[in-house]
C-alpha cells in the first residue's frame, strides 16, 4: 500500500500498513491512546469514538486504507489538560460509573456540541442514542450535555 499521511492530535503520522485494519487498532496498539476502547467492533456501541475531520466517527469500523489526510483526535487529544467543556461539565456532574464507555460518549457529546451548541433534548438524544453504557449512566451524560451547553 502506498504511505498515506494523516494526524493523530495534531502529529502527522505516515501509514503504509494493512488498508483493512481498523483506526481503532492503530491507536491502541501503534500508538498507545488507549483511552479509544474496544466495545463491540461492528460500530453499535460507540466506545471507540473519536473525531475524523471534527466529526464523531467509530474507529472499529474506520478502516486505515480511508485515512489519508484526515485530522484524527482521540480523547487524549480533546483538550490539552482535561478541561474541555464537556469534560467539566462529565466531572461537575460524576458521570461514569465504572468508565469504559465515557471517553466515547465524550467525544460523541463533544462533536454534537461543536455542530449544535444549543441542543435540544431531541438533538442530544438523537446524537447520543448509539453511545451503549452498561452502567445506565444516560442520565447523568444529558445533564452533563445540557451543562456543557450553558
Ligand atoms: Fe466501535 Fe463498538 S467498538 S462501535
């Protein structure tokens, strides 16, 4: 395969691997930004969200062969200490439970809020339905949502 360039948090990468292997393995496994987790691996359950060109996208289904030139950012790369809106407002409001599934959610709720900043219910239930949490913390993540917003 011929290298394709892309970045991950802002640092460019090159990548002249396997086409069909999943984003999602590439930021695990080559790089280590763990906080990408591996759910269901079908694209149902929405643990492994990250941002492709600013928008929430399921790396398990996102394969590296449809890379080039795209802007990645994981979770890691949200904010530079943590203290992105919608981080604040998962702390203020203790959401997880046991976490598996947050960083997802976060990024999920992160990129609703870049493309709608006043969402209403309906929105933050639309864009939050794929995101499963075991724990039932839904509760809480559209408190933090409607805090974030504020
Ligand atoms: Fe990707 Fe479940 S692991 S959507």
């Amino acid at each position: 395969m011929k290298r394709i360039s892309f970045t991950v948090n802002g640092v460019q990468h090159r990548y002249g691997g396997d086409p069909e292997m999943p984003l999602l393995w590439y930021l695990r496994d080559l790089l280590q930004l763990t906080g990408t987790k591996y759910g269901c691996g079908a694209g149902v359950c929405g643990a492994c969200t990250v941002h492709l060109d600013g928008v929430a996208t399921r790396s398990c289904i996102t394969k590296m062969g449809s890379m080039a030139g795209k802007r990645v950012v994981t979770i890691e790369g949200l904010s530079p200490h943590g203290d992105h809106p919608v981080q604040k407002a998962w702390q203020a409001c203790d959401v997880p439970q046991c976490g598996y599934c947050q960083g997802g959610q976060i990024m999920q709720a992160a990129s609703l809020l870049r493309q709608k900043p006043h969402p209403t219910e309906r929105d933050i239930e639309e864009a939050m339905q794929g995101n499963i949490c075991r724990c039932g913390t839904y509760q809480r993540i559209r408190q933090a949502i409607v805090l974030a917003a504020k």
